[in-house]
C-alpha cells in the first residue's frame, strides 16, 4: 500500500477516492470504503482513502477536538488490510482550512486524478465546512467524475458514527462499542512502572500504561481484555481507574494482569484490546476483600476464549 504524506505529491494513473477522517474505522466508514474498492476494481484503477494526519479541529476549534478512537498508524494498518492501494494523510493547517470546497476538490482532481469520489451522507469539506454533498455531486457534473453517496447506517438503534461510540465506551457499553466498529477497542503504550502494589500486595503484577489525553479511556471498572506483547496474545484483567481501595491519588491508570505470563515487560509496547466490562471500579473495605474480588475477576476471565 502506497502512504502519502506530502501535501504536494501528484500520482500517475486514475483512482477513486473515499473521503472522510474515519476514526475507529467502524461500520459506516467500512461501507464507503468497501464502496470505493469496488468501484476502483470494477474500472480497473487503484483505490484511495483521502484523511489527515491531524483532526481539522486541532487548527479550527482546539477546544472542541473530540478523543480519538485510534492513532494513525493503526488506522493504515487497518485500511492495508481492508485491502486500499493508497492513503493519503493530508495536514490540515491554516493555509488548507482557507482552501474553499470547489478550490479543495479541485487540488484532489490535480493530484490524484479520480474518476470517483466516494463520501458519507454527512461529509462537509471546505472553508468553513461550505461544501456538502448536493455541492459536490454539482462539482462532479462540471468536472466529470462521478460521485456515490453513502446512505447512512443504523443498528436496531442509531445512526453508527465515530462520536456515537465514542460516549459508548465512557460510559462502559465496550461491547455494543465492539460491534460497532467491528473490531476491537484498543489502547496501546509502553509500559512504565507503577508503585508495585500489585505484585507486591495483592499477588497479581500488572503492566501499567499511561493514560493518554488524546483518546477515549474506557469507563473506570474492571475489564475482560486481551493483551499483545510482542505479537502474541494473552487473556487479561485490566482495571481502569484510581484503584481507591489502595492508592490515593485521582490521576485514571491503566493497569492489566496478564494471565500465564511472567515477564518482566518494562519499557516495551503493549496493545489491550478491551472485549467485556466486567464490573465497576469499587473502594473495598479492605485489601483482603479487594483480594478476594480480584480472585473471582480472575476466575472469570481464565474461563474466557482467547
């Protein structure tokens, strides 16, 4: 898969393009995608998802940019295995966000030279979003390619949209969220320490990643997860939150017990795929009745399938 990141780079040859940020990669994003690969095959061009590198409200409203479901790199990996031939990363600045929505299409037609565009029901591009698909479909007749609209697409409850599962996870409907996109949630980091409390009190060592601002964390309780280390998988216990029943302080952790696995990690990669919620984040009475929780949180994720 081709991976453009320069702003000015041109390609050879035709394509059709899916356009939209597609974080989480969900259920309607995979339509339109899916879309624009048959479309390019059925043509005989190359497929292309056009996104950005960074989320437009970074530079339009800072303070409104919603947390993300993924980072870019799990995101082009996701797309090569959905099988795009290119993604074009685009940096959304000041001088883009001035671009109007016919001075935007056209800078698309000059680059990557579509036969098609391919947008959501709900896609808005341009100077201050002043484009939409009525606006587009008018551009494809004046410049001749061609422009499919994906209708939206609803479970038994909602339109599914990046933001909509967004408030499922905090508010701990991790497998509703699951279903949803179509994979797995998952955060990933580097292990770092933490106080030791649970390998050296309680009996289970967990590798604890640092909570990231940039993206959504999970309701604070206990969680069915499957941890990757290394590329291979072990079932997990995940907790998070602030841990009141043995820590004093209010900063969200996120700490995971890896079962059958007994490595010291420090320092490397982990992926925690959260796949159940198994119960909220509790203050026990005391560390003898945390214990015997966590013993029976164990039980239940060691009867799991990996």
């Amino acid at each position: 898969m081709l991976i453009i990141k320069d702003s000015d780079k041109k390609i050879e040859g035709r394509t059709f393009i899916a356009l939209g940020s597609f974080d989480g990669l969900h259920r309607g994003h995979r339509k339109l995608i899916d879309k624009c690969i048959e479309l390019s095959k059925e043509h005989k061009v190359r497929s292309m998802v056009y996104t950005f590198q960074n989320h437009p409200l970074t530079i339009v409203r800072p303070e409104a940019v919603p947390k993300l479901l993924m980072d870019n790199d799990t995101k082009i990996e996701m797309l090569d295995n959905l099988g795009v031939d290119i993604v074009a990363m685009e940096n959304f600045t000041r001088q883009f966000m001035q671009l109007s929505a016919e001075e935007f299409v056209l800078r698309l037609l000059e680059r990557f030279s579509p036969l098609g565009l391919v947008a959501g029901f709900n896609h808005r591009f341009g100077y201050k979003n002043s484009g939409d698909v009525n606006f587009l479909k008018l551009l494809g007749e004046k410049y001749n390619f061609s422009v499919t609209i994906i209708t939206p697409q609803n479970d038994e409850s909602d339109v599914v949209s990046s933001s909509r599962i967004r408030k499922l996870i905090e508010e701990g409907h991790i497998e509703t969220a699951n279903e949803l996109l179509l994979s797995n949630f998952m955060l990933q980091g580097t292990v770092v320490y933490g106080k030791q409390i649970g390998k050296t009190v309680l009996g289970y060592p967990t590798a604890n990643i640092k909570a990231d601002d940039r993206f959504v964390i999970p309701k604070r309780g206990v969680y069915y997860t499957i941890a990757e280390v290394n590329g291979k998988k072990y079932k997990a216990m995940t907790n998070v939150g602030i841990n009141p029943s043995v820590k004093h302080d209010e900063s969200i952790k996120i700490e995971s017990h890896l079962l059958d696995f007994d490595e010291d990690i420090y320092g490397r990669h982990i992926k925690i795929y959260f796949m159940e919620r198994i119960r909220d984040e509790v203050k026990f009475s005391s560390v003898d009745k945390l214990m015997e929780r966590m013993n029976k949180d164990y039980e239940l994720v060691k009867n799991k399938r990996l």
